[in-house]
C-alpha cells in the first residue's frame, strides 16, 4: 500500500473504528449515494483529509475529480460549510 493509501486510510478508519480498503473508499468518494446516505467516511475524507493528500489519492486510485468534487459539494451542502474540494465544482 502506497504512503498517500496509509496517511488517508489512518484519517478515515480511525474515528469510526472502520478498516476500509483503498478500493472501497475510492468507490465512496465517487458514488452519489454516499451523500444521500451521509457517509462518514466519505465525509471524513472530504473534511478532514489534507486538500493536497486527497487529490492525490484520487489520482492514485483513479477517481475522476470532477466526480468527487461534485459529491464534496454535496457534503458541502450539507455540512453548511464549504470542503476543499467542493471549490473545484462552484
């Protein structure tokens, strides 16, 4: 597993006591239902991964940017404060 893998995943799993794969949190930053579901740990990515460590993963795990930005500002929007990523989509 990649460093960028390691540094996300700690951030990620820890607080939910979760032990998701790379490949499974790539798949819940790029599927719509994440934030209908109001995900945490795709959540936890959005707002409390380093802006530079997740576009980093994203190019890792080949999750289109766009696609994840999109979902950021739908966390956004719930959130009621604007996430990192969700800039890339306003």
């Amino acid at each position: 597993m990649s460093i960028v893998a390691v540094k996300v995943l700690s951030t990620v799993n820890a607080p939910y006591g979760t032990a998701l794969s790379a490949e499974q949190l790539a798949s819940k930053i790029s599927d719509p239902a994440s934030a209908v579901d109001f995900d945490p740990s795709a959540f936890s990515f959005f707002s409390e991964v380093d802006e530079d460590l997740q576009n980093s993963f994203l190019d890792e795990m080949h999750v289109d940017p766009s696609i994840a930005a999109n979902l950021a500002r739908e966390f956004s929007a719930l959130a009621g404060y604007l996430l990192p990523l969700a800039r890339a989509a306003s």
